[in-house]
C-alpha cells in the first residue's frame, strides 16, 4: 500500500489491497482479478445505463456487450490495471445520470452526484471529463437548485468520496510515501510531485501539427476497436440521440471533446487505455443506432400491417363469427407472428455485433498464461545460486521484483534496480571482494570498463524493443595506474622533448596491455620512441593517431615504461592524450599540457 504516483490513485490502492485477501491462488492472480471483477461490473453498470436509456433489454445487452469485447477494454479487464476501475466510475455515473433523469428526485440527484466524486479517487482523467457530466446533471433539472438544501446536499455527497484521498498523508505518515506537508498533499492530488514537478506530461508545450496528429490516432484507436460497421451504426444512432435527446447528445459530444483536448495538450499522444471513456460514449451512440434500426423495422412492419388489415376490410379485433373473417383474422394472427419473428430476429442480430468482437479479439485477449518475459524471468531465478546478488536495468524488472518477493523468497536472491542508490561498482566490487555471486540482467555503460562478463541468457522483449541480456560477473576488471612524466616547463620552438608515461599494476595479478594510442596536435611532431624505456617497439599511424598493437605484460606488483620524443613545431598550446587498452577496455592517462614559445 505505497501511496502510488501523483495523483495517489486511493481508491485503486485501497481496492487492491482487500483483494489480496480473497482465499484464492496466488497474488497475481487475485490482483489480476481486482481488473476483472470491475471489468465485469463495468459492464453490468453501462448494461443498466442503456436499459434505462432505450428501454428494451436485448439492445442494452447488445451495446454493453460490445464494449466489453472491444480489444482495449477487454485487455485492461484481464490484468492489474487501474483503467478497470475508472471504466467502471464512467459507467456508474452514467447509469446514476440516467436514473436521476428518469426520476429527478433529490434522492438520485444526491447519488449521482456521490458517483462523480467517487470518479475522481482513480484515474486523473476523470477531473477533465467531470465537467460534461456535471453540465448534463444541472441542465436535466435547473429549477432544484434553487433549493439550498439540494445544493447543499449534492455537494457534501460530492466530498464524502473524496475522503479517500485522507489514505495518501496517512500512509505517507506511516513511511510509505512522499507527501509530509498540506503544500505537498495539495501538489499530489493535482498531480504533481512534492517538489511541484508535473507528473506524466505537461501543458502548454504542444504544438497544432501534434494536436492533428493525436487527434488522428485518437479516432484511430475508436475505429480500430470497433470497426466501420458499427461507427456507421454509431454516427446515425448520435443524429437519432440529437433528435432524442438533445441535452445528453450534447454533453456525450464534449465528454469526447475533453478526453481529445486532455490527450493532445498534457500527453502529447495517444494510449489504447486513455480513450476508453470516449469509448463508453460512443457505445451509448451505437446503441442508439440498434434502437434507430428497431424503431424503424417495427414501423415499418406496422406500416405493412395496417395496409395488409385495411386490405382485409375489416378492424383487426373485431368480433365475427363467419368463416371468411375467421380465415380474415387467421391471416391477422400469423402477419403478428411473423411480426414479432421478425422483430425477434433483427434483436438477435443485434446481438452479433459483440459475438463477432469476441471472436476476433479473443486471441490477442487471452491472458490466460505467462507471458514470455515472465517466464524467462522465473527461468533466471531458477538458475542463479541461492542468496545472490542480482543489479537489474531493464525495463522488465518490476517482474523480476515480483518473483523475488513473492514467488521465489526463499531463494534469498538481493535484487538491486538501477533506480536504487546501491546500484554501483562500488557495491558489485565490494559483493565480489566478500565472495559472492554476482549477475546483471541489462547493463549500464559506466559499468562495463570495471568488470569481466559472461553470458548466461537473454531474452527480447518486443513490447519494449529490449534486447534484455543477463551476465555473471566472472571477475572484476583491474585498472592500471597511467603517469606521465612531464617535461621541462620551458620548450621553445624546434626543441625535441621526451614525455614518459609509467603503467603501473598495483593488483596481485599479472595484467595484459594489447594496444596503446597516441594522440598529439599539430604544432608537434612525433620523432621516436626512446630504447631506454621497457616498450621499444615504433608506433605505426592510423586516422592520425600513433598506435601500438601487440601484448605487453605488466606483472603483478610492477611497472613499466615507455619514453617519447616529440619536436615542438609551432609555437602555442598543446595538449598530449595518452591511452592504453587491457582486458577489452580503455585506460586513459592525465592529459599533457604544453605551453610552447618562441
């Protein structure tokens, strides 16, 4: 129960850790389930919305259904997410909103309102598309907030959820989060880190190409969930909602509205789960599309009926008693029949549309085992030794902190992120030093020079285009200690000078020197290398630099040397640098400044 990122997420926080007592499999598990069951109660609440809007429970089902088994909800609705929930304050204030215009009564006004504050405790997003909701709500009833005690009671019904938000100081009182001050609670649930730092994007700073960029993605996204079919259907069922009902029409209209301008000002682009309350909207659309389509089959099967009982020439229920008008009101019956069968056929293809969804996203849906990435991870823990040390950068490593802690505790396994101040080569020398096994899973570059690696495994992990490559650190790699002997302070122009460099190996181990480089500006010039030192050999030249290329030995405990003579050529500052490899990694002397005269 660490109080999460700015906003806090409280709800999602407090849900989360009652279900983790549920008496069921593992933690994941039961976590993953927290998605599920308000995945499902998402759809229960937009089920009861839509009854109450178009009155006829087979084409309520039809459109929850169809937002179930759209890609992207379906997808959050199967892991421990936070989107689940916020799905589900969406369809619970829509089902309060459309309860309370149904009955407009105080007592409905009070829960609708109670669902819009319940709202903001998860997803920040739901704070920019209150305003819409809010807008519909008083516009459905002005003349009850002339009522003090209405207005009253809908705020304080408003606040009563928002108490939640009271978990984020009291666990951060309790050493499991940052906020220590009013200022710091205030920066917090206005998303913003206690240092006032924006959390997860900002505004201000996004151009109109980015806005027309996002925007398409944006209608991308709503396109590729449910398809051209079914948006058709969606854009008559909003021209028959505006007809309808011109004031939700309009609220729908800039729920959508908002969710754009929140997505391309603060986020800069488009994400699957930030779209999922325009999705809701757009369900309701479609749902009103399957009610247009009903609504003009039945008129046109009346239209048909009355032609067929005025054809008849006689008043369909009129009591007769000859034989003709017998046969007359048989053919009646069995034109209601096929009415009704008619009708209840076109309900069952209403239907179709969220089969259909079902079956093409069912595979890319289906959660039902491990991921890849998981199962490398756990294959890593299965392989490294009891009570090892494991420094992990890679994006993966929140799975890794999984397993560690709750899956494979006994291995005793020290797993250190690079988001962690023990994240060093200090520390790695320090475990290696007291003999203990060490691993990397990815690698930072300042680390490579320090130590000796062997692969043991390596995964790629394209839903993050990582190359994740874990090693065993066989050694540490041995510095050797470079310093130049610099020459007499006064060098005049035409005089040759000699620069020594003294390699030093104070490690219990002989070390192998396999190239050396030499750089030198141009108002020197290289003359030789002088026999008195330990490394005779002439450099050869390569993209203007002197380079020595064969193994020079450097025993445990010693030294070696090599002297340079240089011509100073023009007069000015020069500037020596000096570098020599061993074990695969480069070494680099102090630098050698030289100030030459005339």
């Amino acid at each position: 129960m660490e109080v999460l990122a700015p906003t806090g997420y409280p709800s999602f926080s407090i849900f989360g850790k009652l279900v983790t007592y549920i008496p069921v499999k593992d933690l994941a598990y039961r976590l993953n389930l927290l998605s599920a069951i308000f995945g499902a109660l998402t759809i229960l609440f937009l089920f009861l919305a839509l009854n109450i809007f178009v009155k006829n429970e087979i084409i309520a089902l039809a459109g929850s259904l169809t937002y179930a088994f759209t890609y992207s909800f379906w997808t959050i609705a199967n892991r421990f997410e936070l989107d689940a929930i916020n799905c589900f304050y969406m369809s619970l204030t829509l089902f309060a909103s459309f309860l309370y215009s149904e009955r407009k009564n105080r007592k409905y006004l009070c829960f609708a309102f109670f669902c819009l504050g319940l709202s903001l405790t998860d997803h920040p997003i739901a704070l920019f598309i209150m305003p819409a909701f809010l807008l519909y709500i008083i516009i459905i009833k002005p003349a009850i907030f002339k009522s003090l005690k209405a207005v009253l009671l809908s705020i304080l019904f408003f606040i009563i959820p928002l108490s939640l938000y009271a978990f984020i100081p009291i666990r951060s009182l309790q050493g499991y989060g940052p906020v220590k001050s009013l200022r710091d609670f205030f920066y917090y649930i206005t998303g913003r880190y206690t240092t006032g730092s924006i959390h997860g994007g900002n505004f201000g700073d996004k151009d109109f190409a980015n806005f027309l960029k996002v925007s398409k993605e944006f209608f991308l996204i709503i396109y590729q969930n449910f398809g051209l079919i079914l948006i058709i259907i969606g854009f008559a069922g909003l021209i028959y909602l505006l007809k309808k009902n011109i004031k939700f029409a309009a609220c729908s209209l800039f729920i959508i509205l908002l969710n754009l301008i929140i997505i391309t000002q603060y986020i800069g682009w488009a994400p699957q789960n930030q779209i999922l309350n325009s999705k809701i909207v757009i369900a309701v659309y479609i749902t009103y599309g399957f009610l247009l389509i009903f609504d003009a089959f039945k008129f046109f099967l009346s239209r048909f009926d009355t032609k067929k009982f005025k054809k008849s020439g006689i008043t369909y229920g009129a009591e007769t008693e000859t034989g003709l008008e017998i046969k007359k009101h048989a053919k009646i019956k069995n034109m209601r029949y096929i009415r009704y069968f008619s009708l209840t056929i076109l309900l069952v293809l209403f239907l179709a549309s969220p089969a259909v969804l079902a079956v093409k996203n069912y595979g890319s849906a289906d959660d039902s085992e491990p991921e890849q990435i998981y199962l490398f991870w756990n294959e890593i823990f299965n392989t490294v030794e009891n009570n090892s040390f494991i420094y992990s950068a890679t994006v993966s490593q929140n799975i890794a902190m999984y397993i560690n802690l709750h899956e494979q505790s006994d291995k005793n396994i020290k797993l250190i992120t690079n988001r962690e101040i023990g994240y060093s080569a200090e520390n790695i020398k320090e475990n290696l030093q007291q003999g203990e096994k060490v691993y990397l899973a990815g690698i930072e570059d300042f680390l490579i020079p320090h130590f000796n690696l062997e692969k043991i495994d390596s995964y790629y992990w394209d839903r993050f285009n990582e190359n994740l490559i874990v090693y065993r650190i066989t050694g540490e790699k041995l510095q050797l200690e470079i310093e130049p002997v610099i020459p007499e302070p006064d060098i005049r122009f035409g005089d040759i000078f000699e620069v020594e460099y003294i390699i030093k190996n104070s490690h219990d181990k002989d070390l192998i020197i396999t190239s050396i480089e030499l750089s030198i500006p141009k108002n020197l010039k290289f003359v030789e290398v002088e026999s008195r030192g330990y490394i005779k050999q002439q450099p050869g030249l390569s993209d203007g630099k002197y380079m020595w290329v064969k193994d020079y030995i450097v025993e445990a405990g010693s030294k070696i040397n090599i002297i340079l003579k240089l011509r100073a050529q023009i007069p000015g500052q020069a500037e020596v640098k000096f570098s020599i490899t061993s074990q695969n990694i480069y070494m680099d002397s102090p630098d050698v400044l030289l100030d030459i005269r005339n």
